[in-house]
C-alpha cells in the first residue's frame, strides 16, 4: 500500500487492527511463555512493507520521538505502582547496577564490539553504550504477575527504571566525541551531574506539584483525574529535557511520589495508567518493528555478529557487572546469578540505536540492524525463562494472586467525599474487630467487603478478618484521620 495515498479510513482500519492484534498477543504470549513485546515487534515487522505491505515506514527520527513518549509514559505507570519502602530497600545495590554496572557492561561489550563488528573504538563504545542499560518496559512486563522474591524484583525494577540516563548520557556523549572535530571532555564530564542533579530536582518539584493539584483541583468527572496525572509526566520531561537533564529519570522520580502520596481518586489513575501504558507499549514496540527491515536484519552478517554481541552481553558483561556492582550488599550467589540473567534488553536500546542514525554516523545502520537483533535474542531467550530460573534457584516468594473481583469507583461529584481501598493483613489494627467497635468518624461508612473473592454485606456485627479487602466511604475532610487509624 502506498503511504503517501493512504487515506483516513485505512489508516484507522490499520491501526485498529494492529491494536487488536496487538492486544490478542499478550494472551498468546502467556500461552506461549513468550514476552509480549517480541510479538509485538514481529506484528509490526509483518505489518511493513517487507510483509504484508500495509505500511511503509523508515523515519528513524518519529520513531524515536514516538519511542520516547511511549518510554515516558511506561516509566510513569511503573513509578507510579514503586513504593518508597521498596526503593529504600533496594536503593544502594539498584543504584549502583544503574551507574557503576551500566559503566562495567558498555565497557566488556565495547571491546567485544571493536573485535566482531571492526570498527573504531568510538563506535564500539557507543554500541556498549546503546545496549548498556536493561529496559523498564521489558521488565515491568516480564516480571509483572511473577513471585520472584520482592527484594530481587524491586531491585532489578527500580533499576531499570533509573539506569535509562546513563545509558543516554554515555550514547550522546559518544556521539558528541564522533561528531565534533575539537569535543570538551570536561563539558560532557560534568553534563553527568547537571543531568542527573537537575533531573532528581524537577522530578521531586514535579511530583509534589501533581500531588498538590490533584488533592486540591476539585474537577467535574473522576475520568479527568488520570489524564490530569499524566500531564505532571510530560510536564517533567519537556522541562527538565529543556534545561539539557535527565528527562526520563525526573517522570520516574515524580511518579514515585506522586504514587506513594495519598490521592484523590487514587485507584481511578493507578488502573488508567495500567490500560495506557500497555497500549503505549504495544504502539511503540510495533512502531519499532515497522522500522527495520528483514531483509537487511535477517542476513548471515548480521547473525552472526548479533549472535556473539549477544552472547558476551548475557553470559559475561551483565554477570560481571551484577557481581561487582552488588559486592557485599547482601546478595547471595544465587541472587546474583539471577539479577544477571533478569537484565532484560528492550525499547530503551533500539531508540537509542536511532540517534546515531539521525546524527549520520558512518556505520549508524550496521549498528542500528545489530542492536536490534540483540535485543531480540536477549528479550526472547532470557524473558522466557526468568521464571524457570527463579524456581530453579529457589529465589520464588509467595504465589501473586490478582483479585477477580473489581469494583468502580465513580465520581461523586460535588459531595467533597471518595472511596478508599484497603486490603486488611495479620499486623492490621482493626484486624479481627466487630465493626460496630470499631472508632471510626461519624462520616465514615464500609460500604462492601472482598472476601475470599465473594462479595460480603457489612453489618455492625461483622468481624474483619486477615484477607478482608474493603471499600470505604470516607469524606475528605476525615480521610488524613483514617489513614492515622488504619496505619497505628
């Protein structure tokens, strides 16, 4: 079909197609042991003009700005659902993997990089800095619904969710040094701290002036809620990627405040964030499988080279560099091992593949089909097997059971008043207490309790019990003073 004719109406029935296939790939994918997002990148390679011919698409630079978007609201939708307990616990060895194991793996790859690919050794650096980093919407996604041990799942989330900077910043750094004749080492030296400074800084601005807005703004539809969240997200990321910082790192930070803050119509922006940043994933992986092209991806020169990067970059740089990143933090080997296997490679290094391509770079389309392809052989080797490897190890926890159950939480309008949801446990106060004993305000009423999946009326003579999750209208003048009650 050719693009420059393509109409409205064919341009909706291809994207709704592709959405629903997109979408009917994620059961398949469960089925299949497969991550969605391989099959999302192979819907979109079939969808180009090499396949089906529905679209051709070679513009390497909206692909990087639809990528970008997308990234941005994937790392919200995680930062939103990060708890501060979690990244206090997890915060050194997260970070450290973030800095110091980013640096450990863009150098091992680099050297690999100079002796398969035989280019200069600016180049081989930029290629170890492009797959440097694991990605945020391949781990979120693998490791969503898994019972891997909490320590080891939030370690390996927060840092995929905070090693995305150095990544970009080593990639333009590099090719700021390919590309001008007389770079200034000390200038990118210290663009590191003004980046990662000022990214911390806006983010936290951010976040608390989302939480005031959204706390204080009394809109007319509860729907309007997440969209106004979202805006705190891009706002983040155009202001601190305007001052020349970490942009990606500031939306992260600001959802993780945003989300650990008590909000209005909370469960309304967490479930909306959730639909949105899978159809942004599902848009961007398709869109990044629109981009290449099988004919110069699937030669033997590229396999092979792709094949042996790959290997070096799963079997010997991640692994050295979890073990030296995470030296006397409390990981067994075992761990380890596993945080090493678990370093998913995604989105993150096929959009940064295109910046060497929009900046010109000599072997930018060598280096662009390679990384693509190393990225496939990551994703699809270590993404179907992170759960085989937990049990093996022994490093599962509890079994994660998603409540069937759902209820609506609608806009009460104008009557200054919300329902809140609140999933009682063995160390809660009113576990295990009659609820006409209970000393909540006058204003306070339960309106439902989840049981053990079925639906129980409360009455005065109910008794809570461990498991218990309930709904709670509570106006907003009471809620700080029920949240005093359900904490103590």
């Amino acid at each position: 079909m050719d693009h420059a004719l393509l109409s409205l109406e064919d341009f909706m029935f291809i994207a709704s197609i592709l959405l629903i296939t997109g979408v009917l790939t994620t059961k398949i994918s469960s089925k299949l042991g497969v991550p969605s997002l391989i099959l999302f990148i192979i819907v979109g390679m079939i969808s180009g003009s090499e396949g089906l011919g529905l679209i051709y698409f070679d513009n390497a630079r909206l692909a990087q700005v639809i990528g970008i978007i997308a990234l941005v609201i994937i790392l919200f939708e995680g930062g939103l659902q990060t708890s501060f307990k979690t990244v206090r616990s997890v915060a050194k060895p997260a970070l450290s993997l973030a800095t110091l194991g980013v640096l450990i793996t863009t150098s091992i790859v680099a050297v690999a990089a100079k002796l398969i690919l035989d280019i200069s050794w600016l180049e081989a650096f930029l290629f170890g800095s492009i797959v440097g980093s694991t990605d945020a919407a391949a781990v979120f996604s693998v490791l969503k619904g898994q019972n891997v041990k909490e320590r080891l799942g939030a370690t390996l989330e927060v840092e995929s969710g905070t090693n995305d900077p150095m990544a970009v910043f080593l990639t333009i750094s590099f090719i700021e040094l390919l590309t001008n004749d007389s770079p200034s080492y000390l200038l990118i030296f210290g663009s590191f701290f003004w980046q990662m400074g000022m990214g911390l800084l806006i983010g936290f601005l951010a976040g608390k002036l989302g939480i005031f807005a959204i706390n204080r703004v009394n809109l007319e539809s509860s729907g309007l809620y997440p969209v106004f969240a979202v805006a705190f997200a891009l706002l983040a990321y155009s202001i601190t990627n305007f001052v020349g910082a970490s942009g990606l790192l500031a939306v992260y930070l600001a959802a993780m405040f945003i989300g650990n803050a008590d909000l209005t119509y909370r469960h309304s922006i967490i479930k909306f964030h959730e639909g949105f940043a899978w159809i942004m994933q599902i848009v961007m992986f398709i869109i990044l499988g629109l981009l290449v092209f099988p004919s110069q991806l699937l030669t033997f020169d590229v396999i092979w080279k792709a094949v042996l990067l790959a290997v070096t970059l799963i079997i010997i740089a991640r692994p050295i560099a979890v073990f030296l990143s995470t030296t006397r933090m409390g990981f067994k080997w075992r761990d380890k091992l596993f945080l090493a296997w678990a370093g998913l490679r995604g989105a993150v290094p096929i959009v940064l593949a295109t910046y060497p391509l929009i900046a010109g770079i000599e072997n930018s389309p060598m280096i662009f089909n390679v990384v693509f392809f190393v990225v496939l052989t990551s994703t699809l080797l270590q993404g179907s097997t992170i759960a085989y490897f937990a049990k093996i190890f022994k490093l599962t926890g509890p079994k994660k059971v998603e409540p069937r159950h759902s209820l609506e939480l609608v806009s009460i309008g104008k009557a200054n008043a919300e329902i809140m949801e609140y999933e009682v446990n063995e160390e809660s106060p009113i576990n295990q207490s009659i609820i006409k004993n209970i000393d909540f305000p006058d204003d306070v009423l339960i309106n439902a309790i989840i049981r053990k999946n079925e639906l129980v009326t409360p009455s005065g003579d109910t008794v809570i019990e461990t498991g218990d999750i309930l709904y709670i209208l509570v106006s907003k003048k009471s809620k700080p003073t029920m949240n005093r009650l359900l904490k103590s």
